[in-house]
C-alpha cells in the first residue's frame, strides 16, 4: 500500500477536474491512502452551498478531503460554512506529508 496526496488548485466549476478526482477514487480501490489537498481556486467547491457534489463521491469512496486554511480565508468561506466532507487545515499539512514520503501529484 502507498500514500498518495494529491493536490488541486483548479476551480472545478471553470475547469474539469474529474478525472483527477476519479484518480483519487482508483488509487483507494487499489488499497492506497489517498489524500485530496483543495489549495487556490481549488477550495471553491468546500463551501456548504456549493452545487458541485463530486467531493462527497470521492469522500464516500474513502479519499479523506482537505482544504488550505489561508485559502478558505482569502474566499471567504468560513469553517462553519463548509461541506462536511471537508477538513481546514494549514499549508503545513502538505510539507509534513512530502517528508513523510507521501507520493504528491498536483492538478
């Protein structure tokens, strides 16, 4: 089994990022730890009202959901406004990932 942290900073609602988000879903099934990092424009979709369901399809295939907290911030979406799929957390957790060996692919 291999970890993986795949990183998107592309707002999905301008760009299509379903295949990197179907990645994620085969990287599981072949029992691998999957991680999907939302930093930039990529945290548009962890908003609470937010039309785009393709997060909770990649959370129920068991990919765990992060979002940078500075970019939540700077979009004004709040943590008490996000999907709940979705956990805040600082840039940090990526570093922490890459010197822990993590495989990074970013989108």
């Amino acid at each position: 089994m291999s970890a993986y942290l795949l990183i998107e900073s592309r707002d999905p609602f301008e760009n299509n990022c379903s295949r990197f988000h179907q990645l994620a879903i085969d990287l599981v099934k072949e029992g691998n730890d999957v991680t999907l990092f939302l930093v930039q424009n990529g945290v548009f979709p962890a908003r609470d009202s937010s039309s785009f369901e393709q997060l909770e399809l990649v959370s129920d295939a068991g990919v765990k959901i992060m979002a940078d907290d500075f970019s939540l911030r700077e979009r004004g979406i709040a943590p008490d406004h996000m999907n709940t799929c979705v956990q805040a957390a600082p840039l940090d957790f990526v570093i922490d990932r890459m010197a822990e060996g993590h495989k990074v692919m970013w989108h």
